[in-house]
C-alpha cells in the first residue's frame, strides 16, 4: 500500500496535480501518506529488527534443533517484509516532500520558507 500510494502521490506532485479541486489530490491527503510513510517506516524497522533477532536464534540453533530447521525459511521472509515495509515507508515519506517555492522578484523567501 505504501509503494503504491508513493508512485501515485510522485506522479500527483510532478504533474501538478495537487489542489482544492475534486480532479486533483488534496494537500491533506498528502500529509496522511506522509504520516503513513512515517509509521510504515518505524513499524518495518521495529518488526524486521526483532525478526533479525529471532533469525540469528534460529541460526545458531539450526544444526541441534528440529524447530529452528523449520522456522528458519519464516523468520527469514519476515526479516525481508519487515525491511521492504521499512524501505516503502521511507520511499512515501520522500514522496510527500513539498517542492520549494517561488522566491519573490528580490530573491527574498516569504515568510513560512524563510523560518
């Protein structure tokens, strides 16, 4: 869901299609994917982390127990979902930046950029 909704708000921001309008994406949608983004990205680190952990475990136990045999192909798929949830997460939260703004005809910036 992330990855997809990154490709969709990447192509929305660079065709220009973000506005108030009912044909174009809202501005606050785009803040929801980045906080989407955001905790796709923490709970991939914070499972795949722990799935590392346990794969490791099972690693080490792998040649004297029959169950680490059997859960390692598990726990090794989990540590990559974990790391690809992680890395769409961060992908939608890159997606959502907003491009820079115009600076006036002096060069200054306005006042919520120049903060």
């Amino acid at each position: 869901v992330a990855a997809v909704t990154a490709v969709a708000v990447r192509r929305r921001i660079n065709d220009g299609e973000v506005g108030h309008d009912s044909s174009q994406m809202s501005p606050v949608f785009i803040a929801r994917a980045a906080v989407l983004g955001k905790a796709c990205s923490w709970l991939g680190a914070f499972v795949g982390g722990g799935y590392l952990g346990l794969t490791v475990y099972v690693l080490i136990e792998y040649p004297s127990l029959l169950a680490a045999q059997e859960d390692t192909p598990g726990a090794v798929a989990c540590v990559a979902a974990g790391a690809a949830v992680a890395v769409a997460g961060v992908v939608l939260e890159r997606c959502c930046l907003v491009p820079p703004g115009d600076a006036d005809p002096e060069g200054r910036r306005s006042g919520a950029q120049a903060m």
